[in-house]
C-alpha cells in the first residue's frame, strides 16, 4: 500500500511493464509521458485480467498535448475506460521533454503520497 512504482518516458514504460504484472509489490503506478512498449501492447489486457479484484494500484497518466507520444497514452486510456478501470488521466500543455516534467513534478509526488 506504500510502495509506488512510477517513471518519465522511458521511465513509464518500464513501470507500467513491472507494475502490471507484479500489482501485489506496488500501490501506485505512475506514468508521466510514457510510450506503453510495442512488446506490452499485446500483454496489457491480460496483466489487467489477470489482477484479483481489489488489488489493482492506482493508476495516474499524464502526457503532453504536443508530446510526440500521445498516441500511446490516448491507446493505453482507451483500454482502461474500456475495461473501467479506474486512473487518472491529464493532457496538460507541453511536450515530451524536461520543462514539462519540471512543471508537474509537485503534481507528480503529491499523486504518489496522497494515499499515504
């Protein structure tokens, strides 16, 4: 329950890969501008299914509208209205890069820390 796992770019994608298939270690997933991985595409439906009922982390996305990666994050959202499973999910102005990030990180950790 105090455990969050989340990154920028990359960063995100990674914690989604982890965080969807290990949902027992981590109490967030955060994902900050983050590409879902061409491998995971194939697998992020199954990871939800797989999850018992009541031990999904709570999930937070945000992205950029000019980022280069919002398709990525808009397919991931889809998925996640499609399936109700309950995120967060922001456009906020900006792109895939360091002043973006910058700007929401107090949003960012606030996100993390709010159900501790």
């Amino acid at each position: 329950a105090y455990r969050a796992i989340g990154g920028i770019s990359r960063g995100g994608s990674w914690a989604l890969h982890l965080g969807l298939q290990h949902p027992e270690l981590f109490g967030a997933i955060g994902l900050h501008s983050a590409p879902v991985f061409i491998s995971d595409a194939e697998e992020v439906e199954a990871w939800l299914d797989a999850i018992p009922d009541g031990s999904l982390p709570r999930l937070y996305l945000d992205i950029g509208d000019s980022d280069v990666q919002s398709f990525s994050s808009l397919w991931l959202k889809e998925i996640l209205n499609r399936k109700l499973v309950p995120h967060e999910y922001y456009v906020f102005p900006g792109y895939h890069n360091e002043p973006y990030w910058q700007a929401h990180l107090p949003d960012y950790l606030r996100w993390y820390i709010a159900a501790w």
